[in-house]
C-alpha cells in the first residue's frame, strides 16, 4: 500500500507538470480501477481492497495539487530571464 501511495505523488505531481486542464477526474478514476484489478489479482479481501484504492487516489490528488505549487519553481529559467527588465 505504501508503493500505491508513492506512485501516486509522483503521478500526480507529473500529471500536473505536464497538463493544464484539470486532468485528475479521468486519472483518479484510471487509478481506483486499476487498484481494484492488482488488488483481486493478489486476492485480497473488500476492505483491504476499498482502503487501497482510497489511499492511492488520494494521493493522486495530493501530488497534483503539489505539483501545481511547484510548477512556477520548476518554470524553464531561460523564460524566466526573457521577461526580465534588466540587460543581460
């Protein structure tokens, strides 16, 4: 469970580096679906199934929103410097 949860901040914070439009809708619902399907192909029981799938989607949510608060860090510097006042 731990392995879903990182993979999850890392996806999320990907997806919101690279999208603009709100993607983690369609990703959240890709992510409770695909933990549904490693879960019972590892047969686990319905609860354990259910807390999985909560944990990874909601750090899916969690990575997007972070990846949205570093997205003006991450900016490429060669922009930043074009829209400087000040002569190189």
């Amino acid at each position: 469970m731990i392995l879903a949860v990182i993979v999850g901040l890392c996806a999320g914070a990907f997806l919101a580096q690279h999208f603009r439009a709100l993607i983690i809708v369609p990703a959240s619902l890709v992510a409770v679906a695909f933990g549904v399907c490693i879960a019972l192909i590892g047969a686990h029981g319905g609860a354990q199934i259910a807390i999985q799938t909560i944990a990874a989607t909601g750090a899916l949510q969690i990575g997007y929103f972070i990846g949205l608060l570093i997205r003006p860090v991450a900016a490429d510097p060669q922009k930043a410097q074009l829209n400087t006042a000040l002569p190189r």
